[in-house]
C-alpha cells in the first residue's frame, strides 16, 4: 500500500515537471507580457516533431536531440513574434485568443499534412530506460530524469528573472514600454527574446513530453486546458507559481486516475476550482 502511494507520488511529481517546463513558457509570455498565447502548445509540438526529425533523418541520439527542439522553437518563436504577434501585443485579450487559436488549427493542419496523425516514436537512451532502486523502491529512470532537468531549468529560470539586467529589462518594459525605452532599453528586442524563450522551453517540453505525453498533430489542443490550468493557479509572470502548481495538479491528476479511474481526469478540475476559490490570484503572485 505505501508503496504504491510513494509509486503515485513519483509519477504524478514527473507528470507535474513536464507540464512545469511546457507551461513556464506560457506563464511567461502571459505574465510578463501580458499575451494569452493558448497556441503555446504547437511550439511544444513544433519541438517534439523536431526531436523525432532530428533522431529518425539526422541519426542524433535522444539527448542530442533536445537542443535542437529548443532552438527550432526558439526561432519559431522569433519569427513569428515579428511577424504576427507583434502586431495584438495592444490589442484586447478576445482578439488574442482567437488569434491564437486560429494558429492551433492551422498548426494541427499542417502537422497531419507533413506527418500524418499517427503517434510518433522515440527510442530513449538504454541509461534511461527501466527502472532504478532506490531505498527498495523501483522509480522509473525516465521520470527521475524529468524532475532533475525541471530542477535545473527552475534554478536558471529564477536567476535569469530575477538576477541579472535582462530580467530587470523584461520586468521594466512590462511594467511602462514608454519609461523604459527613454531610459535606453531595447524594448522590441527584450520582447523578442523573451518570447523566443518562452517558445524554445515549450519546444524542449514537447521533446521530453514525447514518451509521456505522445506526440500527433491534436497535442496543442488537446493539452491546451493543462497548460492553462498550472498558469491560472500557480499566477501567471512566476516562476515558483507554475511550479507549484504543476507538481500538485500532475500529482492528484495521476492519483485520480490510479485510484478513482471512473471519474477520469475530473479530479484535477475540482483540484483546480479549490485552489482558485483560495488563491483567487494564484499561488504566487508576479513581483512589481
């Protein structure tokens, strides 16, 4: 019995650091930049089709692999901030939702027309394959692996918002575009790089997520409402936020469907409004 606790526990901790690191992108276009961007998701499934491309044509290994979802992404990103999303940056939130989601459609469409609807597969490294014993328990290598890389990203993330110029310049330009581009910042370019990297982190998740999650053309709608939900409750601009709550809500999502399956995933919805009814503004609210 304690053992399948600790075993539920385990696998909802990996679910919740995959959903942390494809929505910390999300958390970020939304918080600091004030973008309801709910076509975050193609840029995770633009990175884990990359690191399909990249494995099965190029021959790199899986890890190799990985890089390369973040950089596709990333100038993915860039690309089409300049060119598209530039342009709703004032607009009203209605208008950047249907735009979004007008680009979710188009991303499914294009993804069946270059790759089928088929789920895609990944050979992961034999290292990370099985099982690893630890303290008498078996835990899965690939799911110990997701929280040691969701680990990293969170140190480098809050040292990266909250430590060095770029950070400032990001929290300034968010805060008054006007004062901040007097005072000598870039405001176009800060915008740019922060939405290349809110893009290449959903790359690198829809890469890592590929084993856990799979990967067809209907990935950003279909997880379209998780990515939503670790944002809404964890507060959306944070980084301790999203984490928090990605961990609780991948933790009762899997312990829902482990022990009370018939309800399925309603489990995390009512996780969800509990939390929201006592964190209206979400876990951890976005620094002035």
């Amino acid at each position: 019995m304690l053992g399948n606790l600790i075993g539920v526990l385990f696998d909802g901790i990996a679910y919740g650091s995959l959903l942390f690191i494809i929505s910390i992108g999300l958390s970020v276009t939304m918080g600091l930049m004030n973008f309801v961007n709910l076509a975050h998701g193609a840029f995770a499934m633009l990175g884990g089709y990359s690191c399909v491309i990249a494995m099965t044509r190029l021959g790199l290994p899986f890890l190799a692999s990985l890089p390369v979802a973040f950089v596709v992404s990333a100038l993915a990103g860039v690309v089409l901030e300049r060119l598209l999303y530039r342009r709703l940056y004032r607009a009203t939130h209605l208008d950047q939702v249907l735009f979004s989601i007008g680009l979710i459609f188009m991303a499914i469409a294009g993804a069946t027309w270059l790759f089928g609807s088929q789920q895609q597969p990944v050979r992961l490294p034999d290292f990370l394959r099985g099982q690893v014993r630890v303290l008498g328990l078996d835990f899965g290598a690939y799911r110990l692996f997701l929280i040691v890389v969701v680990v990293a990203i969170t140190l480098a993330l809050t040292w990266l918002i909250e430590r060095t110029r770029f950070g400032a310049e990001v929290r300034a330009s968010v805060d008054n575009q006007q004062a901040s581009a007097g005072l000598g910042i870039n405001v176009e370019r800060v915008f740019s790089l922060t939405f290349a990297l809110g893009s290449g982190l959903a790359g690198l998740g829809g890469g890592l997520g590929i084993d856990v999650l799979g990967l067809d053309p209907t990935f950003p709608l279909k997880y379209m409402v998780y990515f939503l939900l670790v944002v809404a409750v964890g507060g959306a601009g944070t980084i301790k936020g999203p984490l928090f709550a990605a961990l609780i809500l991948g933790v009762f999502d899997v312990a829902g469907k482990y022990y009370v399956p018939q309800l399925g995933s309603f489990v995390i919805y009512v996780v969800m409004v509990a939390m929201l009814l006592v964190f209206p503004q979400g876990l951890v609210g976005r620094r002035a």
